[in-house]
C-alpha cells in the first residue's frame, strides 16, 4: 500500500496532485482508521498503464529493476539477452517496463517470451552448454514472470479458470504464462501445473466448478492420451469453455470436433475476457 506522497514521487509529481486525481476518481484509493489515503500497487500500476506516466523513482514502488533494464547489457529491445546471461534483475526489469508502458501480459507472452523461450531451445541442441543456459534462461524466465504476477490486482472469487500441462508434460512456463493471462482478464486462476493426469484435472474441476479450463500441451502426446484430454474436454458442461493450445496441441484438437484450440496466448485472453464480460 503506498501513501500519496509515495506514488507522487515515484511519478515525479506532487503529493496534492496525487490526491486530486484521488479526489477525481482516477485513482482508487483507501483510507486508514485515521482516515489517510492509500493506493494498493496493483492500482497504482494500472493507473501507470492507462495513462503512459513516465516512473521518475521506480525504486519507491521497490521496482529498481526497471531502471537497471536500461543499464545492463547488450540488444535491450530484446528480453533474449538477459535469459542468455541469466540476468534475472534485468530480465524482471524489462517485462515490467515493457507492462508498464502498456504492452499486455498475452503481447509479451505471445511475443518477446516466446521468441526468447525459442532461441534458447534452439541452443539445446549445440551441446551442454546450450543445455545449461536453456535451464538457468528458463528459471529466469519464470522469476521474471512471476514478479510481474505479484503486480496485478487480484480477481475476485469467481468466476474461476482452471488449468495444466498433460501428464507426462513436464514444461512450467506455459501454463504459467495461460494463469497469468487469464488473471489480467479477471478470473481467478487455478493453475495445476505441468505433468497433471486427466484424474486430477476431474477432482479439481469438481471442486471449484470453472468457468474456463485450459490444457497447455508443450510435449508430444501418445494418441490414447491425447484422446482421453479431448474427450474429457468435450464431456464438460455447457457453462464451462475447454480450450487446447501449445505447441503439441494439434492432436488433442484433432481427437474431437468439440475441442476448441487456441494458437496464442491473446486467444487466451480475448475467451476470458468475453466470460468476464
């Protein structure tokens, strides 16, 4: 929770114009027993975000890794070079600044993280090396996105969306990245993880009753499972959207006509919002 006077200098104004726009309804503000205003982080990122204000001390809002984005290293319109180096201050620091700057979670995720996830991949194949930096780049990754996690506001209790990788599917990173996404769009996230039998995915939809499920498939599928995800995709009821996506997301969309695919994380996006709305 940050006081006026706080926010006001981190965006390099004055704590009376803080509390005007307070005042106005352009920013939402609490107050304390003692009647002292108070703007949650979340709220003060969105007001960042609507209105392109320029950070003039990141470090009041405990962000100093966005002006350390700007001082460190090599090619810094791509977030590839940080990963590489295992810069992960610097990596935290570009995707904040790019989100703070008005790029959407499904824009990074869709972009700068799939191209870096990709480049790294592709180094896998050149060694041990390659191996070793494709791990540590992925870990960095993932702290970079789970920092920015901490910034968005928290949806309300419904509705929910729940999701995972398939069994056997051992990657993080995209069903992190579709948690995040449907988050920003206003729904409660349930995010199971990679290697999550259908089972699961049946006791966990029982228990919470989503509005949206997702199935992040990143690693080949053998037929059988891929047509036990499908099938128990197109067995949910009515008032539940199933959706597939990932780079081995082909054969569960191709088991059953009712499965609906996503390519992108701003397909993603654009089904939660619409159950939002």
């Amino acid at each position: 929770m940050l006081s006026p006077r706080e926010l006001g200098l981190a965006l390099g104004v004055s704590e009376s114009s803080l509390k005007r726009w307070i005042d106005a309804g352009k920013i939402i503000a609490t107050r304390t027993d003692g009647g002292h205003r108070r703007i949650a982080l979340p709220e003060a990122v969105r007001f960042i975000r609507e209105t392109n204000a320029p950070l003039a001390h990141p470090e009041v809002l405990d962000m100093p890794e966005v002006a350390v984005a700007h001082e460190r290293g090599v090619r810094t319109d791509r977030l590839l070079p940080y990963l590489e180096r295992g810069d992960a201050a610097g990596a935290r620091g570009w995707l904040l600044a790019r989100y703070l700057a008005g790029a959407e979670l499904s824009e990074l995720c869709d972009g700068a993280v799939r191209e870096a996830m990709h480049a790294l991949g592709e180094r896998w194949l050149h060694g041990e090396e390659g191996v070793f930096v494709e791990h540590r780049g992925t870990d960095v990754c993932l702290q970079a996105l789970a920092y920015l996690r901490g910034t968005l506001a928290e949806p309300p209790a419904e509705p929910i969306a729940l999701g995972g990788g398939p069994e056997d599917d051992p990657y993080l990173l995209p069903s992190f990245m579709a948690s995040m996404v449907v988050t920003a769009a206003g729904l409660r996230a349930i995010n199971l993880g990679p290697d999550t039998p259908v089972s699961a995915l049946q006791q966990a939809f029982l228990a919470h009753q989503p509005r949206l499920v997702w199935i992040s498939a990143s690693t080949k599928l053998a037929p059988a499972r891929a047509r036990e995800i499908a099938h128990w995709i197109a067995a949910l009821p009515p008032t539940t959207i199933g959706v597939v996506g990932g780079r081995e997301s082909d054969r569960i969309a191709a088991a059953h006509p009712a499965v609906r695919h996503v390519m992108t994380m701003a397909e993603l996006a654009t089904i939660a919002s619409g159950i939002v709305s």
